[in-house]
C-alpha cells in the first residue's frame, strides 16, 4: 500500500508541478524533511507507528526526486543540463552509497539507530536545500550573465 500510495504522489506532485507556480525547491525541502521525519517512526518497532513511517516515508521522503529535478530545471533555464548534472550526481552517489551506509550502522549498531540516523540525515537534507535555493538566488544574475557571456562567445 506505501509503495502505491508513493507512486500516486509522485505524479500528483508532477501533474502540480506541470500546473501550479511555486516556490518547488521548497516543497522538495518539506518533502524531504517530512519524509525524514517519517522515517525515525520506522525504527521505532511499534507496528502502528511503521505503518505511518512507511506511508508518509513513501509519499514525501521518496518522491522528491523527480521533483527536484524540474526545480532545479525551471530554475536555470538555458543551463538545466549543467545544473542537473550536477544534482544528478549528487542523487546517485546517494543512492549508491545510502543503502551501503545503512547496512554498514545496522551491523554496528540496530535498526533503530539506522533509521534516526536516515531521518537526521533526511532533515539536514532539506535545511541544506533551503539553504542552496538563497545561494542560488542571490548568486542567480551573476551566473546568468555568465552563461550569456558564454553563449554569445559561441556564436
């Protein structure tokens, strides 16, 4: 039931996203601090609480990333392949070295302590998206300047 009530919110958040204007970077640093959240309930071992954890955990904690990506897209227009590369490396690292991580303090440690850690790491995750999101906008003219100087060098 997570995993299909996660699918459905991430194409509800796609079809908003194709529809509504916002502010989506920090709808992706709610989502991924929510889901962050949801996520210490996992470790907790009582089942009610698990069920919670798994639902919203799939609903926000895993539906970020496509979102992020049109964020990141809808924010360097002309630039969406440099700047996606970049995040999308970002992702992958993640998700090539998070399981790894998470076996590696389950061993160590229990489940417990690799799900708070998961949720620490998720909430950090989202202040430091808030966090990039200023930086880029206060930095955005100089690096759009940038990239037209650079253009215009090509033509």
């Amino acid at each position: 039931m997570a995993s299909g009530l996660g699918a459905l919110a991430r194409v509800v958040a796609g079809w908003l996203a194709d529809r509504v204007r916002t502010r989506w970077l920090l709808v992706v640093a709610a989502q991924m601090s929510l889901g962050g959240l949801s996520y210490a309930l996992l470790g907790t071992g009582v089942e009610a609480l698990i069920a919670i954890g798994a639902v919203v955990g799939y609903c926000t904690g895993w539906a970020w990333a496509g979102l992020s990506t049109y964020a990141i897209t809808r924010m360097h227009h002309g630039m969406a392949a440099q700047a996606t590369s970049i995040t999308q490396g970002g992702m992958g690292m993640g998700a090539a070295l998070g399981p790894l991580a998470f076996g590696a303090v389950v061993s160590a440690g229990s489940y417990a302590v690799a799900w708070t850690a998961t949720a620490a790491l998720a909430v950090v995750g989202g202040l430091v998206i808030v966090l990039g999101r200023h930086l880029l906008l206060r930095d955005r003219p100089a690096l759009v300047a940038a990239h037209r100087r650079r253009a215009a060098a090509r033509a």
